[in-house]
C-alpha cells in the first residue's frame, strides 16, 4: 500500500509497467499477477487512487479498483451495491477481447470462473457465444457500418437502444473508416430554415401541442393526455389518417363520434377519418402543386413542380390555411406568398441558392465532406464529445426511468400464459402510408390483411394457413387470416399494414390493439412493439 505519489514514480522513472507487461506476456498470465511477481504497483489500486484524486465518479474508481476480482465476496463493496454490475460486464469484456485476440494490452490470459460473472449478468452460454461473435464482427472489421430503420425506434426502449447501439460505433472507433459508422437518417443535414414555412416568428408558446399518437385520450377526454388543458371542440385535419394510423383505434373511433366536436378534413381520399368529417375539402396530390422535398435516406434537396392543373375543385394545403389566415384575422407574410415565393423565399435563407438554381440543376447534394459526417473533429454536441451519458431530460419528460449509460431498457410488456404472442405492426411493401390502401394497384397487390405466424406456433394452435384467428389483448380483439412464414421468431406475430378498418373481418383495425402510452423521452407510440396478445380461433369456427 504504497502512497499514490510513489507509485507513480515507480511507474514512471523505474519503467516497472513495461517490465510487468513483458513478464504477463512472456509468461502468459493476467497484468495483476506480473505486477505481485514483481511487487510492481498494482494498476488496479493505483486506477482506484487517481479515480479519487481526480474526483471521478464512482463506478469508474470501483471499476478500476475490483476489475480483477471476478467473486463478488471478494470486491470492498457491498454483494448487492449497484456498482457490481459495471465491474461485471468490464471483467467480461475484457474476457472476450482477450480470448478473441482484439488489441494487445501485454499479456495473452483470460481470466478463469467467468461462469460466475455470467450467472451475475443471467447471461447463458448460448447467449455468449452470440456476444463473442458480435464481438468479432466488430472488433475484427475496420469498416462496421451499421444501418439503423425506423422501425428499430418504434419500441418502447427505442430511444435507448438505439444510443446503445450507435455507441457501438463510437466505443470501436468505426467512425475514423469511409464506410464505418452508423446511419439513421439525414434530416439534419439539410439546413432548412423553417421560420417561414411554420411560422416560428410567430408562434405563442403558451399554446399547447398534444401528442397526436394519443389522439384517442385527447378526444375522450385524458387530462393527463390535455396538459390540464381545456378538452378539444373543432379540428382542421391534414395529410393524415387518424382513424387508421394513432393507436387504440376504438378510442380514437369513439372520440371521433363526439356529438360536440366539430371535424373538418382535407383529403385526396374519402378516407375512412374523412368518413367523419363534417366537412371534407378535396386535397392536391403531389403533381397538382409546387413543392419543396427533402429525405431520410439520400442527401439531395429536390424541388417537385406543379404538372398539372387541380382536379376539380382540389386545393393545396398552402391555398386552404391563407383562405382559414384571411377569416381568422391572421397577419404574416407567408400569406401573402405563393408556394413558389415560399419555396424561393427559403432556400435563399437557408444559404441553398435560388428556386431558380434548384430547377436548373434538378436537385442540390448537400451531403457533408467525410471529416464532417464522420464526426472525425467532434459531435454535434456543444463539447464536441460523444454522450455516452446522454442528457435524456433535455429530450422529453419520460425520462426518469430510462438508463443513465447505454443499456437495454426493460419496459417491453411480459408475456403471459393468456399472452404469449409479441405483435410487430410493420408497414406493408405496397403501403408507404394509408393513402396508398385507397389506390387499387397496391390493394390488389397486397390481397388482403393478414397475421404471420412461424409454422411451429401454428402447430401448437392447431391451425391452418389461412385459417380466419383473433388476435386480442386488453385494448380490443382483431380478425383477419393466418399466413405461415418461416421468417420471424417462434412467439412473435406480424401484421403488415396499413389497412383500413372495414378491410378487416369485424371492422377493426390492427391498431386497436396497439398502446397509446407515451414511448421515452419523447412520447409517440410502440407500433412495433406491441403488447403481448393472445391468438384463438373464431367462436364459430368448429375444431
């Protein structure tokens, strides 16, 4: 127990870490048992030393200090202190880099009773063997690119896994690599300045915005979904669907039914939330008005013309909220402004030359030189540093049970001898969004709504392929046809979608069953994660 000032005179003018790591390489043992061979200073107490002097949080002083003691009995903390969990899963760690041979730290040994780590952690050997092969993949290939969907965020931890995840990329350093890295889109690359477009020199903060995921809870009046806020009375609705696409469906239906709330939707379809409206407004597609397109997944701002004339007495969402400006008393000068103006109007502000420029050159790349998209000079973060303690309340106001450093966040709902089956609601290849389920083409193509079920869960329901089923969990029932499909897990269903309520035997959408309970940070809703649901046969249906 020498004092930290010797140690690191030992350390530094006696050369005695080159020699303790020769001596662990050479003779194949852990840096530890170098360093008691030669009554060098041990890393471990002298990491432990400086966490301290340094004021460093203390997991990491822990973590220096117990890194090498593999029993929980023998660490200076408590069995059950919260701490044990980061030294396990480094002891881990550093088993794996050794036994894969990523790195070289001076030494070639693993360290033995990692079964006991595992047993800490409730990881099975199954299970290891999946975590050391990731382990290679990414330790072993410079050029890891990972290629994150929407569909990964739509969970109800998919916040946090996704940090996780894109912190894989970081911890690795796959960011240095043309081609490495992680991607999730591109939405922030392009620049645009907004305020004319939104309004944002005018907008009163003290009015609310309500999730439209709860749109069901709004409606019927949840007090908690309101803000405290008064209940809603008129609606003007645009470029969406709710009926179909919010979550918990037969609330959403029973909102809408409201005698007392007035309903006006502008549409290309009579959808079925046209459907119960008071008023519908025939809506412009995208070739009937000048517009400004930007995308996730390519790096190019486009511009799309008008080709032709309105249909009939359609109208562009730009037309309808000046003629709405005009009757409430509604003063800006984006009123005043045609679609072209705005779009001209916006790529000048955004520093993105002139609508003229765009429609010369057909689209403008506004992808980042590679130091910049690669964060090779910093992140997009004030300090420039990767987060990997992430400000979640900065975010959203669901934060408070989220993890503090990337983990898995378990608040997906458990299965049950009454729901066994986790449903995935997952967008059909020919439906980009509700409108297309009103065009016959993608319609014929896609046949009709149905449940996919791995071909050994069929066997345990004693059922057919395309036998009518029900799928049911606390929010409503659904009936539509099974479909075998080899390519999912056995205890997980998917309904593509989509569909319309009335495309469904009974008239009830696959969102009836999906929660509307707000995802952290931010709100918005699990549609691919939703709650374990049980699935039977129709009452009718004879065995």
């Amino acid at each position: 127990h020498l004092s930290i000032r010797r140690q690191r005179q030992m350390c530094i003018r006696d050369r005695n870490m080159l020699l303790v790591a020769r001596k662990a390489r050479d003779h194949k043992i852990s840096m530890l048992h170098a360093e008691l061979m030669t009554e060098a200073p041990r890393h471990d107490l002298l990491g432990h030393a400086i966490c301290k002097r340094w004021n460093l949080p203390e997991y990491i002083g822990q973590v220096c200090r117990n890194h090498h003691n593999i029993s929980r009995s023998q660490r200076n903390i408590s069995i059950n202190d919260s701490n044990n969990d980061f030294i396990d899963v480094v002891i881990l760690a550093n088993y794996l880099v050794h036994k894969i041979g990523l790195g070289y730290s001076g030494h070639n040994s693993t360290e033995n009773g990692i079964e006991e780590v595992l047993e800490y952690l409730e990881i099975k050997n199954q299970d290891l063997k999946k975590i050391e092969e990731l382990a290679k993949l990414y330790g072993k290939t410079e050029r890891v690119y990972t290629r994150l969907g929407y569909g990964f965020a739509r969970q109800r931890n998919g916040a946090s896994a996704m940090h996780s995840v894109v912190s894989l990329s970081t911890v690795c350093g796959k960011w240095k690599y043309e081609g490495g890295g992680a991607f999730y889109k591109n939405a922030d690359i392009y620049n645009i300045d907004k305020t004319l477009i939104e309004g944002l020199d005018v907008i009163d903060k003290n009015i609310r915005v309500l999730d439209q995921s709860r749109i069901g809870s709004i409606l019927t009046g949840n007090k908690e979904a309101l803000k405290n806020g008064e209940n809603i009375y008129g609606m003007i609705i645009q470029n969406t669907n709710p009926l179909i696409v919010s979550p918990e469906s037969s609330l959403v239906r029973e909102g809408f039914s409201r005698e007392n709330l007035f309903i006006c939707v502008h549409e290309q379809f009579m959808t079925e939330t046209a459907k119960y409206a008071d008023i519908v407004l025939p809506a412009t597609t995208f070739v009937e008005h000048d517009d400004l397109y930007i995308a996730g997944g390519h790096q190019h701002i486009t511009f799309g013309p008008k080709l032709i004339e309105p249909v009939g007495e359609s109208k562009s969402n730009h037309f309808v909220l000046k003629e709405l400006a005009k009757r409430l008393g509604a003063d800006h000068k984006g009123f005043q402004m045609t679609e072209r103006e705005i779009i001209d109007y916006t790529l000048k502000s955004s520093n993105h030359g002139s609508l003229v420029d765009l429609e010369k050159n057909g689209w403008k790349d506004v992808q980042p030189d590679f130091i910049s998209s690669h964060f090779i000079n910093g992140f997009g973060h004030k300090d420039k540093k990767f987060h990997f303690k992430p400000n979640w309340q900065d975010i959203g106001p669901y934060h408070s049970q989220m993890p503090k450093y990337p983990d898995y966040h378990d608040i997906t709902e458990s299965s049950s001898e009454q729901f066994p089956f986790r449903l995935v609601t997952a967008p059909a290849h020919n439906y980009l969004n509700s409108s297309f389920t009103e065009t016959s083409s993608s319609r014929n193509k896609e046949e009709k709504p149905t449940v996919k079920i791995h071909p050994l869960d069929l066997v345990k329901l004693n059922l057919l392929n395309n036998d009518e089923v029900v799928l049911g969990n606390k929010r409503g029932m659904v009936i539509l046809h099974a479909e075998s499909f080899e390519g999912l897990q056995q205890g997980v269903i998917i309904v593509e979608g989509i569909w319309p309520s009335e495309a469904f035997i009974g008239n009830e959408g696959i969102n009836t069953l999906v929660g509307s309970d707000p995802v952290p940070p931010n709100g918005g809703a699990a549609f691919h994660a939703v709650s374990y649901t049980h699935l039977t046969l129709p009452t009718n249906r004879e065995v």
